[in-house]
C-alpha cells in the first residue's frame, strides 16, 4: 500500500473522531497504512478498540464502564501491555455507543475478566498490524522486529526503528478481527497477533493510579447530574402511594402558582417537569392526584418469608446431583437441617439516578446516563421515545454507584417517555423515595439445608434448596418496555424470567444435591418490589445460608469450621483461600462455640468461602457482641481473595475493601421494610446502612496472585461468604446461630432468650 | 412517598433577590427565600457540586462549609445565607492546589463513585481545622452520619489519618 493522502483528507478523518486525535507531525512515512476516517464501529473491525494518535499514544475504545474499582484503569494496562506503551500512553474511552461496540457494560463482574481481554486481545492485533507495517517502513522482515514503548525496532540494530505515531498515528487501523458473533459480555475479537508471554509483563501487576479520582475528589468531574443540554426541562416522576395503583385525576390547579410547570400523564405513569429544578420538586409535593383504588397487593415485610413458603413454584432448577442422596439419608445415623432467609435489599444508590435526554431535533437524541448498561439503556430509552435504536446514541456518565440493575435503567426510560410526550430534552432526577422504595430489589429467598451424617461422624450427603423470587423479574439489560416501570406503566406486559442460582463451591460430599425453585412476583404490574440483579445476584443468600450450614455440620461432626472446609474441600485453589485467610487471621481451631465473654463483650470468629465464576474467596470475621444491646461490631476482618493473574493490585485491594464494607452494611442492617400497600423503606432512616463508627478497626487482604490463570472477577466475589463469615463469628461468641438476615441487634438478642 | 425535606408553604415573595458569597465569589439570584441552597448551587450558579443525595439532611452528599462549618444546603433556606461564606469542595483547593484532605484521599485513592465526598472532605477539612491530631474514635465520630453506599470507609479512615500527618 503506498498511496498519497493529504492533509485534507486526514483532517477530514480526524474531525470525525469524537477523541482529539493531533495530526502527524513534520515526519513523513515511507507508506501510509490504515485509514483516514474511522471504519464502521463494529465488533469486527480492529478500529472499534484501538487506535493510535500521531503522538503514537493510544487510545481505547471500551463497550463496558468503571463505577469506580479501576476496571478500565486495569483494561488500559491490559492493552498497554499489549502495545508494549507505558501506561500513561493509553487512554480508555468508556461506555458510549458512538465510541465503542456492545460489550455488555459493567456486568456479572467482568469488566476485566471479559471486557479488558477482549480489549486486549484486540490490541495484540494491533501490535501485530504495527509490526507489519513497520517491517514495511524499515524494510526488515516481520521476525526480525520487535516492539518496545511505543516502537517497531529491528532485533539487530535499535537504531532501525520507526514510531507507531509515524506509522498510523492519527489515522485508523483498516483490517478485520476474527469475531465469536456475540454481543455484551461475551464478546470476543482475535487476530494474528498473540498475547504477550506473562514472563514479559512490564504494566500488568503494576498499581499506578486512577484517573477518575482527582476529578471526583477536587469537585471538577462530571456526573450526570451535571450534565446540561440546550433547552432542558427538569423533570420529577409521581409514583402511586398503593403499588399498583394509576391516576384517575389530577388536580392541575394545585400546582398553578408554579412557573412554568406540565403536567404529564399516560396512563399509570404520571410526572412534572418544569424549567427550573426547585420548582419540580415542588410541583411534585403539591400536585393533588386522585389515585385508583386498587387491593393492597403486598404480604407485609413480616410475613414475606411464610409468603414464599406457600407461594406457588413457578420454575426449578439445580446443578446434577451427585450420588444417591436420598438412599444417604435414609442411611443416617444422625440428620441435621435448617432453614434461612435473606430479606430484600435495595440498591439505594448514594444519590437517585438522573437521567438527561437531549432531543437532537432532527430525530436524533442522546441519552446521558449512569447507567452500567448504557448500549441497551439508549435502547430502552429509545423504545419509549419512539425513536429506532441507532437514533439514540447513550453516553455513560459517572452517576451514584450502582451494583447491578439500579434504578438508574428506569430513570433513561422514564425521561425518553417524558422527552416524547413534552417534545423537550429533559433532565429527571429521583426523589430518595423513588429511587430508595422504587428501584429494582434484590430478591428476597429462604434456604433450606439438610446433612446425612453416618455412626462415626463423617458428612455423607448433602441437600441444600432455595425458594425466592427471580433474580430477574426484570432483566439487567434495560432495552426493553417490559423491562422498565415507563414501559410498565404504559400498559406493557410483565416478562419476568425465573431463575436462580446455588452455591458455587467445591464441598466432595459423596452425595450432594442443589436445587432452587422461583415463585411469581407480589404484582402483576411495575411493583417496587420486582427482583433484580443486586451485587452478586443471589450470591450474599444463598452463601449466607451454606456457609452458615457447613458450619453447623462442622460442629455436628465435632470438627473445627477451618479444619472441615480443608478436609471437604476440592479443588486446590480453594483450600489455598481457605488456608490464607485462617493463617493471616490467626485462626483459632474450636470444635464448640467458645463463648469468650469479658463484661458485656462476646468476641469471635467465624470463617466462610465460596466461589464465584472462576475467583475464590475466603473471609475470617472477628466479631464484638454486646450481649446487653444486641450490636455486632466486625472488629478485623481477613479476606483471602484469588481471581487468577492480577493486573492491578492496589485496585483490587480497594475493591476488596468496597466489598467489605458494603457487604458489612448489608448483612448488618439492610431489609427493605414494606407494608401491605407499599415499600416502606424510602430514605436513609428507613433504609440504614453502614456508619462510619460501625467499619471494622483493621482489614487484612491476601492477594493470590496466579500469573497462568485468566483474570476472574473482583466485584463481588467477597460478598458472597461474607455474611456466613459473620454470622458464624457470631455463633463463636455468643452460641447463638442466626439463621436470618440482617443481623440486627433485636434479632441477635432474640437468640439470647 | 416524600423525598425531600418539607417545602416551605408560608409563601412571602414568591421570588426575592438574593446574594450569596460562594467560593469567594458574591453572586444574586433571584429565587424563592425558601428553596434550598443546594438548588441554588447546582441550578442557579451552575455548581457541579454538592450533589443531590437525599434532600433530607441524612446523608451529607450536598455539604458545604457554611463559614467554616459543614452543612447540609439541601435543607438550608438559601435567605438564611446572606452575609455568610459559602464554600464548596471545589473552592477548598488553594492556588489550584488540593487541599490536603483531598491530596489525601487522592493517595489513597478512596473515591469508588465519589458521589458521596462532598459530605467526607468537608467534614474531615473542618475536624482537621478543630482538632489537627484527631484520634481514630474522634474521626468515626465526626465522620458519623455521612452515607457512603459503596463502602469506602475504610480507606476513608486511612486517608484522614494521613492529611493529619500532612
Ligand atoms: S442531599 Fe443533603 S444530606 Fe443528603
Ligand atoms: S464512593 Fe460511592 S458512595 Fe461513596
């Protein structure tokens, strides 16, 4: 390829980038390669994740988002490892539909796992194609070159070598990936190019720092919320005070004193916008509705767990099982069982989402959103605009932490619905109590254990089942009306999946078996409490509930909990957690709860691990209970965590951390409170969470670092053992064994009497 | 199904002229002496922070030094600021400096979303300026209150701890 481009065209090409590309410099190319405008974002193209600039940095093009544990810090380094660029060299784009492929957003985890490899992959391509051209520019053949920050350098004579910025900076790389045709997390490109040998790593298992934290820390960062576009209305939604329930009037009178406002309705779904913020928050106080009289549809918070008991099982599943565990039981010398319950949960996400959607006029809009999902977000958003799903380009904006399915989806819904019936751009943003009662939940679920136990103690058969709601009686992926409470709100039909989960571990029991059953949602409508993907889907019960077993069937056998974890366990690298975190926690064997008491402290330790998709964790909690007041305090907690290679070590500590924390706050405090009209837990009173004075006084983390093993996940990973761990510190103070979630100070009491 | 802090009905003008002394800057808005200062942050000075949380002072994500004291603008009435300093998380940064509570919590890179520091800087910058060598019971303690949903307390701790040692 030797063709002639000038400087026009080039510029052409690089207006259309929505990066800042700098042109080449005074150096001119023996031969042009690549590009001038960038090829059709599409998963097949090497030009939908990377290019270089003609300063020879890089730039990454990411189909996923950080929510602030570094996962696109550790995706850059992927790739500049691949690229053989130091990190400073490698910038990421993030999360933006007109920018980079669906690659599933932030998801299941996998923001390293499978978007950084994909994204890596894909940059091995790119140093392969850099590489060839060079060995075209230099006129030395492919094999006798290698690259090195940010060249193409002859093996022989390092002074043979030419840039990557020289080669194609500021155009854009023009061949093709081979591609597994899937779309989200699952996407997959390769090329020519191999992976870099672990052996010649130089940025993966490094820690340089974050580049979203000094923006967030010095107030210069923008979250959606700070997101303005020209002609904007504020907008506030109205939810009905009964689930359920829709308006049959509304009073427009009541709010005619404020400048500016509109009302707007369709059927169930009711909101105000107005032009300035303060006076929606206003309209939505005042504005007199007269709502459907409709039949309270919920059990009430204290009767949810015999609710689910009794409910009709709409879906079962389970893993194969493994032996004979019924001729086990029948065959035991001794049979323990139990059952657990996990309330649900919600997000409440430190601020409620907001949402911006900006109509372009010419049947074009875009959506800012913060959203993890924001490819299939612009999707729902365009559903309920009206708009097909290429005219709605979504651009993912940091908003308030968010662990899963938030209700940050039905916040992009909302606002497409509202920008359609006003025909202005529009900026929602939640109340607490939209975002806190209304948002998608973690489904509430009881569990229920069984161990065979023969004549001389031994564990031979195990039976672990759950009951719930489904982990998706909405989908994560937000494209769809039925899907969103606007679309559900409009008279679109429910289509909730069933499904649910069992523990992930490597217990050897010769007879095991694991099974779960769905039942249906508490509304056949948008419903407060429709159960969602919440941080680690499932995992916190449903571990909660087996690691608190297996410690029950380790006393029972009159086996310390660590020593009965290591002689069950199989697979090595769980034993290898297992074993890291009693060693680094000091481990105290026991074969009874040990009951140490001094005044009114019992202290503990309590020990659970659990697997979850590839990672394996461990965590030793050493608890304070006041046996007067109830309150638990998690004074040390000790995780060993093991997600194959590392690529960055202090990120991942600070997610560890994170997780800690929050997982703490969930299984110490969070139930979402309902009564038989409504959620009841609607602000931070209600809703409480972790305080600072409750965070544990030291946190030790051993990092395993497996250098041949692909990188699993770090997000959630350690809320899967950790209320287990808790609870079964707990237990070691106190005797006391709590079989329900949170442990609050009333239910922990409660097992005083 | 109330999120926001009680809205003041007793109507006097329904909008006033107000001044405001933010980050060393004297502005005047009109506005509704009711409304609270958050919104006049965000809406009317085009303030990227503080940051709607709850608007119902229970969980510090829209705090402000409020002559030097941490408060909640999304329950002040912004005619209860006039002749006062405002100041945001933006304005504590010296010559384009960070404050040293933000170099701090830079260093040990505590922000997950950060959605929630305005309520954690402020509150150290002003313990810091009471009590320079705070103990780690005093710093939980003035710390309390302040939400942080995705759990970054613990590195909070440490980071307070070292802008003490600054
Ligand atoms: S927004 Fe003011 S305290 Fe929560
Ligand atoms: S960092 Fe997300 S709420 Fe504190």
């Amino acid at each position: 390829m030797n063709i002639q481009v000038n400087r026009r065209s080039l510029l052409a090409g690089a207006g259309a980038l929505s990066v800042s590309v700098v042109l080449p410099g005074g150096k001119a190319r023996a031969a042009v390669f690549g590009a001038d405008k960038r090829p059709p974002l599409i998963p097949q193209n090497l030009s939908s994740y990377v290019s270089i600039n003609a300063d020879g940095s890089a730039v990454c093009y990411w189909g996923k988002m950080d929510m602030g544990q570094g996962t696109d810090l550790g995706s850059a380094q992927m790739v500049a490892e691949e690229l053989d660029l130091p990190i400073e060299r490698v910038a990421i784009l993030q999360g933006d539909t007109g920018t980079s492929v669906n690659q599933g957003g932030a998801s299941g985890s996998t923001g390293i796992q499978m978007g950084g490899t994909a994204l890596a992959s894909a940059a091995a391509e790119a140093r392969f194609q850099l590489v060839q051209m060079g060995s075209k520019h230099l006129n030395i053949p492919a094999d006798q070159l290698r690259t090195e920050n940010g060249a193409v350098i002859s093996k022989a004579d390092a002074a043979k070598k030419v840039t990557y910025g020289e080669l194609i900076g500021g155009r854009w790389f023009d061949t093709q990936l081979e591609w597994n045709n899937q779309i989200g997390n699952a996407l997959f490109v390769k090329g020519a190019g191999t992976r870099k040998p672990v052996a010649e790593h130089k940025v993966i298992g490094t820690s340089p720092l974050r580049r979203d934290v000094p923006p967030k820390v010095t107030g210069s960062g923008d979250f959606v919320v700070d997101i303005k576009v020209p002609g904007m209305v504020h907008a506030r939604v109205i939810r009905p005070p009964v689930a359920g329930a829709s308006p049959v009037s509304v009073d427009e009178g009541s709010v005619k004193d404020i400048p500016g406002v509109q009302i707007v309705r369709e059927q169930a779904f009711l909101a105000v916008v107005a032009p300035r913020e303060y006076d929606v928050v206003k309209a939505a106080r005042q504005l007199k509705v007269t709502w459907s009289d409709v039949k309270p549809p919920f059990p009430g918070n204290a009767k949810i767990y015999d609710h689910i008991r009794a409910a009709p099982v709409l879906m079962k599943g389970g893993d194969k099982p493994v032996g004979d565990v019924e001729a086990a039981f029948r065959n035991a010398a001794k049979v323990i069982e139990a059952t657990y319950e996990w309330p649900f949960q919600s997000h409440a996400s430190m601020g409620p989402a907001c949402a911006v959607v900006e109509l372009k006029g010419n049947g074009e809009a875009v959506l800012y959103t913060g959203s993890q999902k924001p490819h299939f977000t612009a999707e729902g958003a365009a559903a309920m605009l009206g708009l097909p799903k290429d005219k709605v380009r979504g651009i993912w904006v940091p908003g308030p932490g968010c662990y899963g399915r938030n209700d940050a989806g039905d916040a992009a819904a909302d606002a497409g619905l509202i920008a359609k019936l006003t025909g202005k751009s529009v900026r929602l943003i939640y109340s607490r109590a939209d975002a806190t009662g209304w948002d998608p939940k973690g489904p509430a679920s009881v569990h229920k254990a069984r161990a065979a136990i023969d004549k001389d103690g031994n564990v031979t058969a195990w039976d672990f089942g759950s009951k719930g709601f489904s982990r998706l009686d909405v989908n994560s992926n937000e494209s769809a009306p039925h899907d969103n409470l606007a679309g559900q709100m409009t008279g679109v039909a429910l289509k909730p999946t069933h499904i649910f989960n069992t523990p992930e571990e490597s217990y050897g029991f010769a007879n095991k078996r694991k099974t779960w059953e769905t039942i249906p949602p508490l509304l056949d409508r948008a419903s407060p409490l429709r159960g969602a993907h919440l941080r680690d889907p499932l995992g916190p019960q449903i571990h909660f509930a087996s690691e608190s077993f297996i410690d029950e069937a380790a006393f029972a056998t009159n086996t310390d909990p660590v020593a009965f974890r290591m002689k069950h366990l199989k697979e090595p690298r769980d034993l290898a957690v297992v074993k890291a975190a009693a060693d680094k926690a000091g481990w105290q064997p026991r074969t009874a709860a040990r009951k140490q008491q001094t005044g009114d402290v019992a202290r503990g330790q309590g020990v659970a691990y659990a697997q979850r998709n590839g990672t394996r964790v461990a965590v030793v909690a050493e608890v304070e209970v006041n046996v007067r007041s109830g309150k638990v305090w998690a004074r040390k907690v000790t995780v060993a965590h093991d997600c194959g290679i590392i690529i960055n070590p202090k990120q991942l500590t600070m997610t560890i951390e994170g997780n800690i924390a929050q997982s703490l706050s969930r299984c110490l405090h969070e139930e979402v409170k309902f009564n038989d009209k409504n959620v009841t837990s609607v602000d931070w009173e209600t809703y409480p969470i972790l305080d600072m004075v409750e965070a544990p006084e030291s946190v030790e983390i051993v990092l395993i670092n497996m250098p041949n093993i692909a990188p699993s996940g770090a997000g959630e990973g350690t809320m899967r053992p950790f209320a287990a761990a808790v609870a079964n510190a707990i237990y070691d103070a106190t005797g006391v064994r709590i079989r329900q979630a949170p442990f609050t100070p009333e239910r922990v009491k409660a097992g005083f009497v | 199904m109330e999120g926001d802090a009680p809205v003041c009905r007793k109507r006097r003008d329904p909008v006033a002229k107000i001044d405001l002394n933010v980050d060393g800057k004297a502005h005047v808005i009109d506005a509704d002496p009711a409304m609270p200062l958050l919104y006049a942050l965000r809406d009317d000075l085009g303030l990227k922070n503080p940051r709607f949380g709850c608007g119902l002072a229970q969980c510090g994500a829209c705090t402000v030094l409020v002559d030097g004291v941490p408060m909640r603008s999304c329950v002040m009435p912004v005619e209860s600021m006039t002749g006062r300093k405002v100041t945001t998380l933006a304005g504590i940064q010296k010559d384009g400096k960070p404050h040293k509570v933000q170099q701090a919590f830079i260093d040990e890179q505590v922000p997950q979303c950060g959605y929630c520091l305005n309520g954690w800087v402020m509150t150290s910058v002003a313990l810091l300026e009471s009590n320079p060598q705070p103990t780690d019971a005093q710093i939980r303690e003035a710390l309390t209150g302040l939400k942080c949903r995705c759990g970054t307390h613990i590195s909070m701790l440490r980071a307070v701890k070292r802008a003490a040692q600054a």
